[in-house]
C-alpha cells in the first residue's frame, strides 16, 4: 500500500523532526524547499499518497506550491502547516491550493499523523474509485463499439478507418492526441445505428441522396450526443462528435433537392456554431470523414486529397497541411487477394467480408485483431466466409514522388 508522504520545509530542523516522528508510521521524504520538491515530484513514477507544506518559503510560498502540485500530480492529497495562522489564510490556502488540512506548528505528533492517516485514507479511496471508474469507462466504450460493428458493419467500419487517419493527423501536427480525440473518432458514427445501412452506404460512396436520407443522416450526430449522455466523463466527447460535420465555410451548404423542403426548413433542423466556435477536435473529425468519403467514392489517394485542397475555405490549412504531409508518406493503396489462415493482426481489410448468401458481416477498413481473427477462422471452419479476403497494401512509390 502507498503511505509516502512527502515534507516540504526550508526549515532543516523541521525537516529532521518530520523524519524522526513520522517514519515510523510511513514512507518519508523530505525536500528543502518548494523547487526541490516539485523537482522530486516530478521524478516519481507513483505519486506520493500525501504532500505536506510549509506556508512561509522563500521564493514560493505554500499555496502556491501546493497549486503546481495540483496541476503536477493531482492524486496526491495536499496538506499545509504554518506558524502563523489566521482566518484569512486558511480560507485561501483552502479555496486556492485546495488544501485537505491546514495544520498549525507546532503541530503534536499525534495530530500529524492522525491527519496523514485520514490523508492517506481518502488517496486510497481516490485510487479505488478511478480504477473502478475507467475499468466502468473502458466497459461503456467496448459495449458501444461491439453494439455498432453488430447492428451497421458498414458504420463501424467507416469509424475505424477514420480513427486511424485522425491519429495520423495529429502525429504530422505533432499534436498530442488524448483519450477524448480518439474515443469521439471511434464512436463518431454511433448515431448511425439509426440510419439504413444502404443508405450510409450510398452516402460513403458520394451518391445523390434524398432529403430524407440527408436529414437521417444529417441528424446522426446529435444521436450520438444524445446516447452517451448517460455516461460521465464524455462531455468533451460528445461535443467533438456534435460538431463533426460543422464547416468553417458559413456558405457551405449540401444542395438541396427540388421536391425537398425549404433551405430553411432543414437549416431549423441542423445545429451550426459560428466557425471559430467549432472545436478543433471537429475539425479534425470533419477532414477525416470527408477524405474517407472521397476515397470510397472511387478516387485514388491523390484525387482524393487534390479534391479536398480545391474546398477552399472549408477546412483548418494546419489540418489540410497534415493531410498533405500524411497523404505524402503513404502509399497508394492497393489489394492483395488472402485466405483467412494467411491473416496477421493488424491487416486492414480493403473490401467487406460477407457470407455465402451475402449478408455483410465485416466492413470494408475493418482492422484484423485478435478477437476479429478468431471470428473469421471459425466462420471458415463453418464454411460461412466467401474466400479469399482482400487486403490492403501499398505501392512503393510515395505520392509525393508523383509530383
């Protein structure tokens, strides 16, 4: 069990008191002032469970270095000693540094251990409770995922090859990309699960739609944002998958059939931010479907990236650029014809796999994992896969070099 406490003091003879109480009871270490420790903070691989600071410090007072241990490890409970105690600081010491204790010195030994227990207590319970949280997170998130690739192959298929090009995005930006960027591209066509999927289909191909179908369609997103708002911790989520289809270009707008309703009409339907509004994540999103659509239009990799420089106005020029640098080191794609035994992990299928009698079973894009791997071997075994799969490779020769 974690029962590190860590003293910071520029008082040495503090320092060595702390040591000689209270090692008895936990795992102590001391640094002479403020830089010291968030200097040793920062070298932990498991935070300390406990942070005791003195108020009084020179070139950093307490609150202040409790802040950064807040933003620098914000599991550690964070408790203040000081000499000089009145109202006035303890109230900002509590509403700034977010203090679990506020301690006066000289603190009893008794005291201080009976508050580092209670300190050490609430880390455990902190602990415990993130764990169950992200395991429940992790659970909510496979659930849906399973749910699309059941219920609209062709919609789970899209999301994947989505979510592989938006994680390159963000490498050719050399932007981080957190867990929020990369669950909202995974579930980005959850709310597809109430559109047909011919419809979709016709959609990812770049085929005329009806109005119904735009509307169905248009409509998904907010599907999306709708159903996982009964799970925490997705609110940055559900706004990236909101705004997906969100154009910087306010003159952008889908024609509009002539036995359709009014321009109106369907702009009352659609949610639009002001462009600046929209989140960059979306913008992100938006690219990554788009250029998704035109290749499954038909177009190889360069058209396809020549007809997304021609929307001017429409996208970010950083995300266009990364597009660019990405479309720059890959391959065109191509398809190798494969049996189901000659499959590895990690192969992305370039057509669908459907049974004998026709019924799609795996989308086109569908990354080969271990679970889909052991599906499709015992589809086979059954005799219920039309063999052989194609899968998609790259020629040796970069666009770039087409130039």
């Amino acid at each position: 069990m974690n029962n590190r406490v860590l003293f910071v003091d520029d008082d040495t003879h503090a320092l060595r008191g702390f040591e000689r109480t209270m090692r008895r009871h936990f795992e102590v270490e001391v640094a002479p002032g403020p830089r010291e420790g968030l200097e040793l903070i920062g070298q932990q691989e498991e935070p300390f469970a406990a942070v005791v600071a003195d108020m009084n410090m020179p070139g950093m007072h307490g609150i202040q270095f409790l802040q950064r241990v807040e933003r620098t490890a914000p599991q550690s409970v964070r408790l203040m000693l000081t000499g000089h105690p009145d109202m006035a600081t303890a109230m900002k010491a509590v509403n700034d540094g977010h203090i679990f204790r506020f301690l006066t010195k000289p603190c009893p030994p008794g005291v201080l251990k009976k508050a580092l227990d209670d300190a050490i207590d609430l880390f455990h319970t902190r602990q415990t409770e993130r764990e169950l949280l992200e395991n429940t997170f992790r659970g909510s998130i496979s659930v849906l995922t399973d749910v699309l690739a059941v219920s609209n192959p062709i919609a789970f298929g899209r999301s994947q090859r989505v979510h592989r090009l938006v994680v390159q995005l963000y490498a050719a930006m050399q932007r981080a990309i957190g867990w929020e960027q990369e669950v909202a591209a995974m579930l980005s066509h959850l709310g597809c699960i109430t559109v047909p999927s011919e419809t979709l289909e016709k959609a990812i191909r770049g085929e005329h739609l009806y109005w119904e179908e735009r509307r169905l369609l248009r409509r998904h997103p907010r599907v999306a944002y709708d159903l996982l708002a009964a799970i925490p911790r997705l609110e940055q989520v559900r706004e990236i998958i909101r705004w997906q289809n969100a154009s910087l270009d306010p003159k952008d707008e889908q024609e509009q059939d002539q036995d359709g309703p009014t321009k109106e009409a369907v702009a009352d339907e659609t949610e639009q931010p002001e462009p600046k509004k929209i989140p960059f994540a979306s913008r992100v999103l938006n690219l990554a479907i788009d250029f998704d659509t035109l290749e499954a239009s038909g177009l190889v990799r360069r058209d396809a990236l020549d007809a997304i420089l021609e929307r001017k106005g429409q996208y970010d020029p950083e995300i266009v650029a990364a597009l660019r640098r990405v479309m720059g080191e890959a391959g065109e794609a191509m398809a190798q014809a494969m049996f189901v035994k000659d499959l590895r992990t990690g192969m992305v299928l370039s057509e669908g796999v459907t049974t004998r009698n026709g019924l799609l079973i795996v989308a086109r894009g569908a990354e080969v994992t271990p679970a889909l791997l052991e599906k499709l071997r015992s589809w086979v075994e059954l005799d219920r896969v039309v063999e052989p799969l194609v899968v998609e490779t790259t020629t040796k020769v970069k666009l770039a070099e087409r130039d």
